[in-house]
C-alpha cells in the first residue's frame, strides 16, 4: 500500500482521537461515510462527463437542492459551514437514498449518525480524505484494509478481527470457485467474503469474461450476516471497496428460528463466536435438537453450518480447542455428525498465541463437506506450532512459519508421501476406526507419537563419588583462602 495514504489515514486517526473520538469503531464508521459521500460526487462527475461525451443526459443522484450536499461543492466550505451543511443536508440526503433501490451503497446508510465532534475536526478530515486518489479499486481496498487494521490494536475490539493471514490461509485451502455461493453467517468486518474475492479476482482468468458470472460475483455470490449494526455497515463498505458491488450483508441472528437458510450455499468460511449467552427461547430448534439442546455458541453454529449447506458444500471453521475434545454430550453428537454422517476432511490444530493479545485460547481448524451420506475414511491432521510471527502479546515478524507447508500439504494429501507419514510427522492422517474408537476425539494430541529419545547416565554411585571429590577440593580452597587472610 502507498506509505502516503497510510500516512493520510494516520493523520485522520490522530485528529478524530484528539478530536474526542476515543472509539476505533466510531473513527472507522465516521471515515467509512465520508468515503461514501465522495464515492457519490465521484459517480456523478464520471456521469457528467460521459454525458458530455456521449450526448445524453443521464439520471442524477443530486437534484438542484442538493448540490451542496456534493463534496467536490462543500469540500471548499469554511469550517462552520461545511458542519452545518453535513449535519442538517448531507446526512438526511444519504440516509433517504435507502429507498434508491439502484444505490449500491444506500441501503446500508439508513441509520447512519453523523459524530464528527467539531467543525474543525470535519475540515481537517475532509481535507485529508480529498487528498486520496479513490478511482482506483485496489487503492480502494488497500484504504479500506489498512482503515480495518487500526481494529487490531483497538483492545477490546480486536475481536472483530481475525488475523489476515489467517484468513488468507483457509481461502487459500477452500479454493473459491466461480460457481460458489460463499457465507460467512458471523462475518464481523468481513475478512473473509474480501479474501474470497481477491482470491477469485487472482485465481479465476474468466471470472470478468462472462456476463453471467459477472453478475454472480457482484450480487449473488457473497453473504453475511451480524447482529452489530455498525459492523454491518463497516463490513458492506468493505466489500465494496474491494470491488464486489452489491454484497448480501443483512442484520440477522444466524442462529434463531427466524434465519430460514437451509442448504442455501457451497461455501462456508467463517470464524463464529465462541462464547456468549444465548436465547433459547428464540434459537432454532433444529440446532438445538442437533446438539442436544446446547448453549454453546460454538457447536450451534456447527449445527448451523450443516443445516444451510448445500450438499457437498465445503467449510472451513475456526473452532476453540474445547469442540476437538469435550466430554459433554452435545460436544460428541456434533463431532460424531460431522464424521459419521458427512465427510470431515481436515483438523488444523493452531498455536495459542495466533490471536494475542486478545485471547490466549487454542483455537483449530476444521474443514469437512456436507454429503449426509457420510464418507469419512480418514482425517488429515496438522500440528501448527507457527504462523511467522511471534506467539507473544507483540506478535512480531518471525521467520517460523507452517503456513504455505500447510497449504502444500493440504492440495497434495491424496499424494503417496502424504497418505504414508508417520505421526510423529507434522501433518498425518487418523483413520475413522481409530477416531470413533476414541471416543470421537479430534484433539491432536491424543493421535501425534512424540519420539522419546533414551539417554543413559552414569551409575548414581559415581556420580556421587565424583561430587564427593568436587566438595573437598572446594574445602581445601576455602582453607588456602582463610590462611591467605
């Protein structure tokens, strides 16, 4: 990414936070609607200017009355002004343009707030934002990730992100096809639905060449859902700053009996919640009757994942340590459904400190198809002891890394060298019988051979012979010293 724009998005931060504006969240919100403002001016000029072109006039998003509302009009304004403007025009025009069903960008602008504190705060953004060339899509993107990035060193918002390369990773594994329809059904900033889309954009030659395939990919290919509004919002604007046009955000819990999704999607690329209270009024009965009527969010949401699968749909999920091994009831229904009746792939088992400084929970992949037929033969394993950067509070750079190992690995498990390693290997497979005969435990360690190596010792006896003679010669040193004094 240009070290200019990060230096232009590091000036905003500094002036919304001595500004007041404490919240990372608020600050990302707050640029993410002054974005959109100058998107719609810049749309219009590009209109403008074809029309010219063309000779034609097409339709307008500012009628007469708001054309103060245009940013290449209020940019200009002094500091007063420019406040009362956005406050009393501009917001009210970009909230009313929800029922513009050809904005892309509208719908997810209906309860936005406008919480710039003060006029002098407005115009140092807006100058600064103005100074950003917006016409590229990956300058877009980049603006938007290294916007998101601010998250990560937000404290108790980190959760909203997992780590990107993380990310990067399980895409990389799942290898989006042009044909899926990918979910991610608690998709916080939606890092992932991003990462899918830059991976189509790098993988698929054709993706751009089809009319059909074209409009899958901007309106019908990306989904996610949340119950956090201002997330929503964010992760739309992500989305689309990264070029996909009309992603399907939606405020919903995934996890009530109101989310009608079932067998909808051919991809799953998620990383759920793994505590929290939830309603068991309000909470599907399918999930609940899947996991012998848990409250744990994690293996609902496992649940979930087979229930709005399309039969041989993929996912890849993040799930904390506890779901390989737990002993209650609903822990072993979950892990017994997913072996016994679809086909589990893969267990990924990662380092503590992947998600420090905001957790310090052991967290794995697992990564199966839905086929309810079953089909699991064997299960790949991989022991994760690093991901390039340190397992500490400060996550440096390292030069450990089992990422691309991990991905090798994976494309290439059905190869003889894969199939034929041992378990005292980083990666290995565990078949089925050994699996169910444990209990359906898929906790690493209880499959992983450590070698022990034997080492020999001296007999006690002259060991301690020998310090006998080490302790006189001390005495005898001490003597020659006290003589001395």
């Amino acid at each position: 990414m240009d070290n200019n724009i990060k230096s232009i998005i590091d000036k905003i931060w500094l002036v919304f936070h001595s500004g007041g504006v404490a919240n990372p969240l608020t600050c990302i919100e707050q640029i993410t609607y002054l974005l959109f403002i100058k998107g719609l001016d810049d749309i219009e000029l590009k209109n403008e200017r074809d029309d010219v072109l063309l000779g034609i006039k097409s339709k307008r998003i500012f009628d007469e009355q708001h054309q103060d509302c245009r940013w290449s009009i209020f940019k200009d304004y002094e500091a007063s002004r420019m406040f009362k403007v956005m406050q009393e025009k501009v917001f009210p025009f970009i909230k009313s343009l929800g029922s513009d069903k050809d904005s892309s960008y509208a719908k997810y602008m209906e309860d936005a707030m406008f919480l710039v504190p003060t006029p002098i705060v407005l115009q140092k953004v807006v100058t600064s934002i103005d100074k950003i060339d917006m016409s590229g899509r990956d300058t877009k993107g980049d603006l938007y990730e290294y916007l998101l990035s601010k998250l990560s060193t937000a404290g108790t918002n980190g959760q909203f992100r997992t780590p990107r390369h993380i990310i990067k990773m399980m895409v990389e594994l799942m290898k989006p096809n042009s044909k899926d329809v990918i979910v991610d059904p608690a998709c916080g900033s939606a890092g992932f639905l991003v990462e899918a889309g830059e991976y189509l954009r790098n993988n698929e030659e054709n993706l751009f060449n089809h009319e059909e395939s074209l409009q899958h990919f901007n309106n019908t290919m990306f989904y996610g859902f949340d119950m956090d509004r201002t997330m929503l919002r964010i992760s739309a604007m992500n989305l689309i700053q990264h070029g996909i046009e009309n992603p399907n955000i939606e405020y919903k819990d995934s996890l009530s009996e109101d989310n009608s999704d079932e067998s909808k999607y051919t991809l799953i690329l998620a990383n759920p919640p793994f505590k929290g209270s939830i309603n068991s009024d309000i909470t599907s009965k399918k999930l609940l009757d899947m996991t012998n009527k848990t409250k744990k969010t994690e293996l609902l949401f496992l649940a979930l994942f087979l229930k709005i699968l399309k039969i041989g749909g993929r996912c890849a999920s993040i799930v904390p340590d506890g779901v390989l091994f737990g002993s209650s009831n609903a822990h072993k229904a979950i892990r017994k459904e997913l072996i016994e009746n679809h086909k589990l792939e893969a267990v990924i088992s990662m380092p503590s400190g992947v998600f420090k400084p905001y957790a310090g929970v052991s967290t794995a992949i697992l990564i199966f198809t839905k086929t309810n037929a079953g089909g699991t033969d064997k299960v790949w394993f991989y022991d994760m002891t690093a991901d390039g950067y340190s397992l500490d509070d400060k996550r440096q750079p390292v030069n450990e890394n089992d990422i691309p190992d991990i991905i090798e690995r994976y494309d290439n498990r059905f190869s003889e060298e894969e199939q034929n390693r041992l378990k005292t290997e980083k990666s290995f497979f565990v078949t089925k019988e050994e699996i169910v005969n444990n209990g359906y435990d898929l906790s690493i360690n209880k499959y992983k051979e450590i070698i022990v190596e034997e080492k020999e010792y001296e007999d006690p006896k002259i060991i301690l012979k020998r310090l006998r003679e080490k302790e006189k010669e001390f005495l005898k040193c001490l003597d020659e010293l006290e003589e001395m004094l």
